[in-house]
C-alpha cells in the first residue's frame, strides 16, 4: 500500500474500527496498536529505535526461511482436524478442547509458533483460570500440553513449555452430599419435567447428562413380564454413558420395575416428544443449546432449575453456592440407597469394575444387564 511505503519493518498503517491507526508488528508476530493521536513521524522515529535495538536482521531472516513458524492461528485449525480423526473424544470432551482453542487463538493467534515461551502458558493460565478450582486450573495446562505436543508433531515448535508449568494439588469433592429429606423437598415443589428428570435419576442412578438424553425408544418393552430375582420386569432401558462410552459397562441395560415403569408412565402428556423429560419451552421451535429437538431439555437447564429451586426452599442456605448439593449429587444418594438395600450399585452406574453382570452383543454393541433394583420415593 501506498501509505506504507518506506515504513521499518513491522510498521504499517490500518484502519480499525473506521480509524486510521499504527500498528506495529514483533517479531513474534503480536500486534501493538499506538495511541489514536500518534504522528506518522513519532510513529517511524518509535519504530526504528526499536527495531536498531531489538531486530537482529540475521534473527528475522531464518525465522522467514522456517517454513514451520507460523502463527497460532496457522496451524490449530490443522491440530483440530488431527484431534478429531485421531483422537476418540466424546462430544463435550470435543466441544471444550474446541472453546479452548478457541480461547487461546483470541489470546495468542498472531504468535509465531517458535516465539511460544512458558510466558504465554502463564499469560494463558492467569487469563483463563482467576478465581477457578486447581481442577480446572489442572485442565487447561493438559490442553495446552496436548495442543503443543501436535505442534511439535508437525514440526511448528521446539519444546513443549506447557510440561514445564506445575500443576496445583487435586482437589476433593466440595459440596456436601444431598440428604433424602432434602430430595423430597425439592421433588414435592418441581415442575413436572424436573420431577421425572429427579426419579430417573435416582432409579438409574445415572447423571443429569444421561438422564436428559433417555429417549422412549430407549425402553426395549417385553411383550409379557418376567420375574427376575422376585421383582417384576417388564422391559430394559439402555443408557450410554457418556464419561465412560470406550468402556466395556458404558452400555447398560436396566430393567424396568414398576417403580421406573411409574417414571416412564408419568412422564407422558399431550407435548409429542421422543424425550422422556421434556417441556414447551418458551420458544416452542427453537431447538436449546446441546439439544436435538425443541421440546428436549439441555442437562445444564435442568441442573440450573435444580439448584434455583433448591435455593428458594432455603436449603442449605448455611453454606456456600459452591458447596451446596446439585442435581450430580442424586447420583450419590441413590448409590448408597442401593447399597443400603443390600444391592451392588456399582453395575447400575456403569463403573467398569461391576459384579453381577451380564454382558452381550447386540448389533455390534456390548451391552451390560444389569439386577433389577427400585428405589422407593
């Protein structure tokens, strides 16, 4: 461009935001913009003196030659792509490596890949991990671990400065466990779809995650029932886990007794949906957020619906948000309701070290059948 010409090397003029500004380019390929009201003349003066200090031609000359360091922003879309063809991520696994890279392409896109320096792991972490738990914290040094060693792969880095960062000391479980009281509570004032969303998971003892995915073709109905071990059954609802899903016991089938053929029964109403818990959203057509059809509910609504109602009954307003029980902790109470009737709960949740199981082929898949087991509420 014409304004440019003549300028040292990493100057140039732009127009940003319907404004005409300097910008200066390091050598590592971060952007600086100068003040509005900067000269063209402080501009260049600014610029050479940093360049005769700072720019060693010879330095600038092999970091063109290397065809290899190029911007950030170059080259995660290429380790995105061999994430996903190489990597069995599950679908929210992918989702969050995603909005971490993301992240670190708004952070750090410009940045030549060779430039990278346990500086800008710290820069990331600090931006990115304020205020979280040393878990999260934890997390996103293994992202960058990872998305550094594909750089390294494809010849983009030298050394992984992510390995160099200490992770922080694992922390345990905060909040507090949900008491049988406290479930019933919030069961008696739910809405109808939160009801069915609680007794499910309670009778399955599987997560919000899995219970907001169950579909009724999920239910494989017999068409007599059977009694097995002194219990009622009259058909299986098959889950996939999805935390375990490369595992042999992700795939359980568990019979429906009459209490969770109650669940089953209750949940159906006028609203056509192939979700067991459902609802008419505000916006009928609109499909929510990790959901495939408008009348399902996204787990996060339901964890969030949750929460907010267990704060209006005023339960466990002693203690911090952080550490009251959420809808995950349903998970933990039906466990040890299990246990305390004398059942091994461990089959139900789909944990790959599970007795008392019967395993299977189906279409290709391994399917766990799990004892029946009911949970009286």
């Amino acid at each position: 461009m014409t304004q440019n010409a003549g300028l040292p090397t990493g100057l140039n003029q732009i127009k940003k935001r319907g404004v005409k500004r300097w910008r200066y380019r390091y050598p590592s390929g971060k952007d600086v913009y100068l003040p509005v009201e900067t000269t063209r003349h402080d501009a260049v003066e600014a610029a050479s003196l940093f360049n005769a200090k700072y720019r060693n031609p010879t330095i600038s000359l092999i970091e063109r030659a290397d065809r290899y360091n190029k911007p950030l922003e170059y080259w995660l879309p290429k380790i995105l792509r061999r994430v996903r063809e190489e990597e069995q991520m599950s679908s929210d696994t992918q989702k969050t490596f995603e909005a971490d890279c993301e992240r670190l392409t708004l952070l750090f896109g410009k940045t030549y890949t060779k430039a990278i320096t346990l500086r800008h792991v710290n820069e990331y972490l600090e931006k990115y991990c304020t205020g979280k738990s040393n878990n999260v914290y934890n997390r996103k040094i293994s992202f960058l671990q990872k998305v550094f060693t594909y750089l390294i792969d494809e010849s983009a880095m030298d050394l992984n400065f992510a390995d160099q960062k200490k992770k922080k000391r694992k922390e345990g479980k905060r909040r507090k466990r949900l008491t049988a009281e406290a479930f019933k509570l919030i069961h008696e004032a739910a809405s109808v779809y939160l009801k069915v969303a609680m007794e499910l998971s309670m009778q399955t003892t599987h997560a919000v995650l899995e219970i907001s995915r169950i579909q009724y073709k999920d239910c494989v109905w017999l068409d007599k029932p059977v009694v097995e071990e002194g219990m009622m059954v009259f058909g299986y609802l098959r889950i996939h886990r999805q935390k375990t899903e490369e595992k042999e016991a992700s795939r359980v089938e568990i019979p429906i007794t009459k209490e969770l053929k109650r669940v089953i029964e209750r949940s159906r109403d006028r609203l056509l949906s192939p979700y067991i818990v459902h609802r008419r959203g505000r916006y009928p057509k609109r499909v929510g957020e990790g959901c495939d059809h408008p009348t399902q509910v996204a787990s996060k609504y339901i964890s969030r619906e949750f929460s907010k109602l267990r704060d209006q009954l005023g339960l466990f307003s002693e203690l911090s948000k952080i550490e009251r029980p959420s809808f995950h902790e349903i998970r933990a109470l039906s466990a040890r309701a299990y246990k305390d009737g004398g059942y091994d709960p461990q089959a139900r949740m789909a944990h790959s070290d599970a007795k008392s199981t019967k395993v299977y082929t189906e279409n290709h898949k391994l399917w766990t059948r799990v004892p029946p087991g009911e949970i009286a509420i």
